[in-house]
C-alpha cells in the first residue's frame, strides 16, 4: 500500500485535486481536525497519492506499482512537485516487519530504478516498519 505523501506548510492542493488525474488517495487542510479528544489541529497542508495496493507483506510488488506509477506520471509530478511551496513529498513503503526469535536482522533493497525515478522528482522514501501484531485489540 505504497502512498506518496507531500506537504506544504502555505499551499492547499485542493485545486490540484481536483484536476489531476493521478489517484488521489487522500487530503487534508491546514486547521483541519487531527484529534477530535485532544482538540489537535493539523498545522499543513497534506495530499496523498494511490501508488501500490499491495499488502505490506508484498514490498517488492509495492516497488514494481511504485517504478510504475513514477514513470507514468513523471510529467505531471514533475510540474507539480517544482512548487516551492512544496516542503516535503516521499513515498512511503508500509512493511511488516520480519523480525522474531529466529530473524535478528531484516533488509529490503530499493532497485536503481525506483531511485533514480524518485531522485529525478526529489523525492524522499521511507519504509514505515511494523510488528503484525501492531493492530490487534
């Protein structure tokens, strides 16, 4: 489920949402509420982008659906990330981590390709790690 997030601390993407025809996975405004219990508010602006919906134990499909999602929509992401109201864009890999008794030691590859697509639209790449129980009740 690869997401590839941007931010803005001045600019809403608002208008861009509307017009783009890269998925839009999600979009948030600055002042919009970020915790209803603590009264938080979000401080930025945020869109995100539908890069991979696959599961978070299939990191390598995620980075075939993300080398393909870059290069289909390098132009328009091009343009759109050259704002430079844009402070922050990376694509963010979901992953389980393999770790237990047995496995001390997890390592996941990025391809040259993904980082050459990612580097030509400065973009950052996270991989957010997380135990398979971390959503259990």
């Amino acid at each position: 489920m690869c997401i590839l997030k941007v931010y803005s601390d001045t600019e809403s993407f608002t208008s861009f949402a509307e017009k783009t025809d890269i998925p839009v996975f999600s979009k948030y405004e600055k002042g919009d509420i970020k915790n209803k219990e603590k009264n938080l508010k979000r401080n930025d602006y945020r869109i995100s982008f539908d890069v991979s919906d696959k599961d978070w134990d299939k990191l390598t499909d995620q980075i075939k659906d993300a080398i393909y999602f870059l290069d289909k929509y390098f132009n328009e992401l091009e343009s759109f990330l050259s704002n430079p109201n844009i402070n922050s864009a990376y694509l963010d890999f979901p992953i389980y981590s393999r770790l237990d008794e047995n496995i001390v030691n997890q390592n996941d590859q990025l391809p040259k390709e993904l980082i050459i697509l990612a580097g030509k639209l400065s973009l950052g790449i996270e991989m957010s790690i997380y135990s398979r129980d971390a959503f259990e009740l």
